[in-house]
C-alpha cells in the first residue's frame, strides 16, 4: 500500500492482493483534508463482536477489510507490525481507516499538520 497528498487529498493506492484480501473494489482511495479529524499511531482497539463484512482476518497475521463496531463502521489493513496508523474522519462513510505502515509516525505528523 502506498500513501501520497494530491490536491489536499490523502491518496490511498492498494495492490491487487490488497485489494483481494480487503474486498476492496477500488484500487485508489482518496480523502479530503478537511474529512480527517486526528490521527494517531497508538495500538487500536479491537473486540470479538466487531463484524467483518466483507474482507479477510487470519489471527495475528492480518486483519483486511470493512467492521462494524460500537464506535462505527471502520477499515482495517493491519498485518503482524506494530506500526499503526489511525485515522479519525468525519462526513465520511467511515469512521475510521486503521493501517499498518512503514513510517506511520512521519505521516501522522504530516496528516495532523494540515
């Protein structure tokens, strides 16, 4: 996955085993600056009644696709790394997007930046 800023938009670009193990349709993901809220890098929650609808989870290995949970509907692409990346949106569909990427801490100073 690769994450870039185009036009005060944060660009989420997904492979196509991305895509597969996530059921997303949409191989680009684009989100407005005034749509992110906060972003943070700590340890997100999770809980045995989150639904997964659709998408992959292989315990400890990967947690891919759309949750439904007590604070709303959320997307996860988290593997077995620490290194979170959280992002709170508003006027969205989403809730919240919960990646594992390289440099999580660079792109939450960037994000909250704006």
């Amino acid at each position: 996955m690769k994450l870039s800023i185009a036009n005060e938009n944060l660009k989420i670009e997904f492979s196509f085993l991305e895509q597969l193990l996530a059921a997303r349709l949409h191989k680009f993901w684009e989100i407005p600056f005034s749509h992110i809220e906060q972003v943070t890098t700590n340890k997100p929650q999770t809980h045995w009644r989150d639904l997964r609808s659709p998408g992959s989870s292989i315990p400890g290995l990967i947690r891919a696709g759309t949750y439904y949970t007590n604070r709303g509907k959320e997307f996860w692409y988290v593997t077995k790394k620490q290194n979170y990346l959280v992002i709170e949106l508003k006027d969205e569909p989403y809730k919240r997007i919960i990646l594992t990427i390289d440099e999580n801490s660079g792109w939450k100073q960037q994000l909250n930046n704006f």
